[in-house]
C-alpha cells in the first residue's frame, strides 16, 4: 500500500496524517457516488428508481462516523507477493479498519477487516507470525488517533504480552447502543466469524463472550465474501424481543452493512393479532415438537377420497373419469407428502391429464392448452373442491383449539386426553378475528401455514439468545433457512422458559440443521472476573454439563454484596445507584418484574431520572431500570441487582428462576452491587 503521509520525526502524528487522508479519500468516494446522473442510463422509470436506491443505500454506506475510527490497526508485512503467504508485500503496510477505502489513483488506504490480508491482525502471534512482522494497534479518545501500541511478531527476545490498548478497548465504557467489536475480535471469534456460508455454525457462548457480536460480525463478513448470492436471497437477525434488538441495530451499519433484516420469533409468525396468554402448561405443550405431527393430521384430514366419477363435458363428447382412478391420483399425492397447497394445484392437471389420454385414444391430438382449458373445467374444478378442498392456516387452528371431537381425532396417540384439555380453549372463540391468540397459537399457524404453502428461504439468518426458544418456534426459523444456513447464538445456562433447550443437539434437530457444529466460548472479555466467578456457583443446579466461564480481564471489578433490612431495601438501592452513577458508563437497575413499580417510585422520589429498556442511554440519561425478563443479551457498565430472592421467585420453577438470577448477574461490564433483605439462594449464600 502506497505512503499517503509525509514522513514524519513522530510517529503518531504521521498516523494521523494518514488517518485525516483516509478521511479526505471516503468523502470523495461519497462525493463521486452523490455527482452521478443516473438521467440516460436506464430504460425505464422502474430500473431507474431501482437504481437511485442502490445509489442510496451506497451513499449511506460511504458515511463517515465522527466518533468511529476509520481504521484501528496496522500491519507490516516482511515479504512482497509470490512469497509463500504472499498477501502483503515488502515492506508495505496495511491499514485495518471497517470499510475499504481508496485514493483517487485507486490505491487502499485502508483494507476491509474481512479482506483475507486482514485476518493475520486477528489471527498472527509469535508462534505463527502469518508473515507479519509487526502489528500496530491504535487508541483513540472522542474519535481523535491518541495513542499507538507495536507488537514484534518475529522478535524472539520480547516475550508475549496482553495488548493494553486492546484491554482499555474491551473495557471502555459504554453509552448508547451496542458497538461493534471490530477492533478486539479474538482468534477463536474470528474462527468463527470466518467460517464459511456453507454450513450452520452453533455457538454456546457463556456471558461476556462477545457471541452476540461474533454472530453480528459474521453476518458482515458473510455479506462481504458473497454479496451477490446474499443480495439474491436476504439475511435476518432473530433476537430474543424489541429491546434487544433496538440495542444492536447499530452494529451492521457501523460496517457499512444496510441491508439485513431483524425480527423477533413473534414477527415472523404475526398472521393474526396476539392479544391473549397462555400458562406455562398450555404454552409448553403448543410448543412441543408432537405438535407438528397434529397440525399434519388435522391438515391432511380434509382430503376425502372420492366415491364418485368426475365427467368433463367438451362440445358433444363427456369424458369419463372413474372414481377408482381419481382415488389412485390422491393417494399418490398423499403418499408423496407435498404441501398441501402444492397437491392442490396438482391434482386438477393429474385429471387433466387423464382425460387427454382418453381424447387420444379416441384418435384426438390435444395439446397442453386443451390440458389446461380442462384442467380449469367446472366439473374439474368442483371434483378438486371436494375432494381437495382449501384450507385457512388459521380457522384450522381455531378448529383444534375450540373443538374437542376434532383435536381427540387428530391428536390420537399424541397427546394424552390431559395435555388436549389443557391446550383447549375454556371459551371457544367465535372467528379467528375474535379469538385471543398467544405467541404458541401464532407459531401454531406458522406450522399450518408452511404445511399448506412453502415458506420463503432466506439466504443466511441469525439466531440469538436461542436457548430460550419451544422445538415449534425452532421450526418456525428453521423454515426461513431451509435451503440457506444460520448461526444459533445462546447459552444453555441462561434459559429461563419452562421448556428451554435441553441441549444443542435437540434444537439442532428442530431447525432442521442436525449436524451442525457446536463451538464453545468460555472465554469472556467483558464481565469482571470475581463478578462471572460469583454468577458460576449457580452453574451446577442450572446446566452442569456445561464449563465454567473465565475472564481475560485483569481488573477484577467493582463487587460487593449488601445485606439490608427489609424497610430499608429500596432506600439501600437508591444509595446504590447514586453510588453507580459516580462512575463513568452505563448504570442498569435490574430487579424482578413485580419490584419494578416499587423502584419505579422511588427513583421518582429520589429525583433519579431513569430510562426503560431499548430507550438510547445519553450523557444525561444514563441509568435504566430493567425487569429481569428484559435483561438478556443487555450490558451495562454498572448494575445494581435488587433482591435476588425475587428474581428467583418471579418465576414458574426453581430451576427457572436461578437462570434468570444468572442472567442478571451477568449484564455487568465493570462493577456488580448485589443488595438484598431476603436470605440469598443457597448457592450464592455459601
């Protein structure tokens, strides 16, 4: 890569040189983009909108974010091309950093992180230097290159050693959304970062791994390795609810990546309007994976074989088609075990085609358009609606949760005679209009939906916080990537649904990607190591299978735990948050949902402003208040943690309870205050 920068007695300020020209060159690569006249270059008006969007989504992509640095890296490369690990050239240097960027001669200045000469910043050490002899690492302060860090890759005499700029990277404090962790990517999350689009990658990530991240970032790096296929096809990002996902909007934009997709599990499956609930007993059954065995019976169980011949009439000849041939045609679409849209569409042209055999035994020469006028003859029509009749994903539900006879018939040898009274409806609704469905009732209609019509594939889609989901919301998402491929993103520890993932496998299976491969990160970067090392005593009562968390972080944390008399409970969480909010960062208060209120006024009394979960925390606004159902996949700097023993009992079963608990330990980035008046779970007292 070519000098833009003088030399310079000072290094630093030579960086900067470079790094204020790599500026320069991305505004004049959105300026050439702004200039272009798209006037004579399309046929119609239709190519050219199509065209001005793409220019559009371009120009956003080209934005240059003040307080996000263009580049965070540097390598220096000892051999030119041709060399064994050719990628660098002698003595030129790369730049790391977001996006591509070129001078006006089309010259790098800086190369894309997921570029393959890139992968050595993340990947290289002294062992396998990657033909790097040097990697620089660069700090920043409010956007401003401040500082620089040099790593000799091939000098032997200097001993290996935690990069300081990497460490006050990982632990600097954080307001506002999720930010992108480009610049601290690991080399086992850049092993999976990389992996490639052909296969699902499961990731079981304990807190504070970066999994998230790594799934974000893996999706950019998909994106990049194979635009036009993507493009074809789309990717989504699955979060867990809206709060979660407004947190990490921002992640693929800071990469110059517009065009993916979020939703939560509920989106993908809104045919009908939620406005009910179900108990944890119903839910848990509507989300068992016997469910889609019923829903195929009950779907299937409209087809009735038909005792009658169907006659088409054509000028003065009838055309005679037996009811034992029509039964031999519906058979063999039902042994076939296509969708039942698809049979539907096909059973008109099988008695199409039977009776144009027939014209041409009689000496007639039809051909497909005579198929098709008879195909589409009343006679033919009204045999397929009797025989074959169409059905609504949704009143087919309505049916089996409303009538007892039909659900006994469909759930034969299924569910027992308790598990169908517990799913029924007390008071059957009168139309699916008026009926008040539950989150299990709409993926219940996905299920229906797919089996009479093919669900769209996406190319690649993301899973997070997967561990939470029932077998027939798995095959809700599995069914938006049957013929692309996903990344599942969770933790088996931090299940808190009464029917959580048992284990990967299991779930694995539900998606449809059984096989897939599992990595594990136990490695965290972000959570205090005495604050993961106190959440792990709850490891052996909620998922003993799994290993125990450790941090890389050398300062052990902000970590204390305040026993407290019950009157004097929420004043001591106040002083807490007074405390928190003397440090610079994020402050989340997180207590049991039924506590929120009661925090709530306090903080009002106290003359603490506070925010909800998924608002944008500011320099003015910086503490949220944060029911435990809402805290997954969230961090802050500093947490105060109300009454666990609450968190615990807010839900359906200890088991349940003490993983929520874990959740909530775990959402801290550098300080942990516990503070309690009720005796602490068993584990954690010890």
């Amino acid at each position: 890569m070519p000098s833009h920068a003088p030399d310079h007695p000072d290094p630093l300020e030579r960086e900067r040189t470079h790094l204020a020209a790599s500026r320069a060159a991305l505004r004049a690569m959105r300026a050439d983009v702004e200039a272009l006249d798209l006037k004579d270059v399309t046929a119609n008006w239709v190519n050219a909108e199509a065209l001005q969007h793409q220019v559009d989504e371009r120009i956003k992509a080209l934005a240059d974010l003040a307080d996000t640095p263009l580049f965070f890296g540097r390598l220096d490369y000892l051999h030119a091309p041709g060399a064994e690990t050719a990628e660098g050239a002698e003595g030129e240097q790369f730049y790391i950093g977001r996006r591509h960027v070129h001078d006006a001669d089309g010259d790098p200045m800086v190369i894309d992180w997921r570029a393959p000469v890139s992968q050595p910043f993340y990947q290289a050490s002294k062992k396998a230097p990657m033909d790097v002899g040097l990697r620089r690492r660069f700090g920043y302060t409010g956007g401003e290159l401040t500082a620089y860090e040099d790593e000799a890759l091939t000098d032997p005499s200097e001993a290996e050693h935690a990069s300081k700029l990497l460490q006050a990277e990982i632990e600097r404090p954080r307001v506002g959304p999720m930010r992108d962790i480009v610049a601290t990517i690991q080399p086992e999350q850049d092993e999976i970062v990389r992996a490639g689009i052909g296969g699902t990658v499961c990731v079981q990530g304990a807190p504070g791994t970066g999994k998230t991240a790594v799934g974000l970032h893996r999706v950019a790096y998909l994106l990049y390795a194979h635009r036009e296929r993507l493009a074809r096809s789309g990717t989504l990002v699955i979060g867990p609810n809206r709060s979660f996902l407004h947190y990490i909007e921002q992640v693929l934009p800071a990469l110059g990546e517009l065009q993916v997709g979020q939703a939560t599990v509920d989106d993908l499956v809104a045919h009908v309007e939620v406005r009910g609930a179900d108990d944890a007993d119903a839910a848990g059954i509507k989300g068992d994976a016997r469910m889609a065995e019923v829903l195929r019976r009950a779907v299937r169980s409209h087809v009735t074989l038909p005792t009658e011949p169907c006659v088409v009439v054509r000028g003065s000849r009838r055309w005679r088609v037996p009811a034992y041939e029509l039964e031999e045609m519906v058979r063999e679409l039902l042994d076939r075990d296509i969708r039942y849209g698809a049979a539907r569409e096909a059973l008109p042209q099988r008695i199409a085609h039977a009776v144009l055999v027939r014209m041409e035994q009689s000496g007639e020469a039809p051909d497909d358009r005579v198929q098709d006028a008879v195909a589409r003859n009343p006679a033919v029509k009204a045999a397929v609606k009797a025989i074959w009749p169409p059905v609504d994903p949704a009143k087919l539900v309505l049916r089996l949760l409303s009538d007892p006879d039909f659900l006994a018939e469909q759930a034969d040898g299924i569910l027992d005679a308790d598990e169908q009274k517990t799913i029924l409806w007390a008071k059957p609704a009168r139309s699916v209009k008026s009926a008040k469905w539950s989150p299990a009732d709409a993926v219940l209609i996905d299920e229906a939906t797919d089996l009479v019509e093919r669900t769209h594939s996406l190319g690649h889609v993301v899973l997070d916080e997967a561990q939470d989901l029932s077998p027939m919301q798995y095959r809700a998402v599995g069914r938006r990537c049957t013929t692309g491929s996903a990344t599942i993103l969770g933790d088996i520890a931090q299940g808190t649904t009464p029917w959580a993932t048992a284990t990967w496998e299991e779930a694995l299976t539900h998606l449809g990607k059984s096989g897939a491969a599992v990595e594990e990160l136990t490695q965290g970067f972000r959570v205090p190591r005495e604050v993961i090392a106190y959440a792990s005593r709850l490891l052996p009562a909620i998922a003993p299978g799994l290993s125990e968390a450790t941090s890389i972080r050398e300062a052990a944390g902000d970590f204390s735990v305040r026993a407290v008399d019950a009157a004097a409970l929420d004043s001591a969480v106040i002083a807490a948050c007074r405390e928190a909010l003397g440090h610079e960062g994020s402050i989340g208060l997180i207590a049991a949902d039924a506590r929120i209120p009661v925090l709530a006024d306090a903080l009002d009394a106290a003359g603490l402003a506070y925010l909800s979960p998924g608002e944008e925390t500011s320099a003015e606004a910086r503490l949220t208040l944060v029911p435990a159902t809402l805290a997954k996949g969230l961090e802050y700097d500093y947490v105060v943690l109300d009454e666990p023993a609450a968190v615990v009992d807010g839900e359906p079963d200890e088991r349940t309870g003490l993983r929520r608990l874990y959740v909530a330990l775990t959402r801290a980035v550098s300080g942990l205050t516990v503070v309690h008046a009720a005796a602490l779970p068993e584990r954690l007292a010890a």
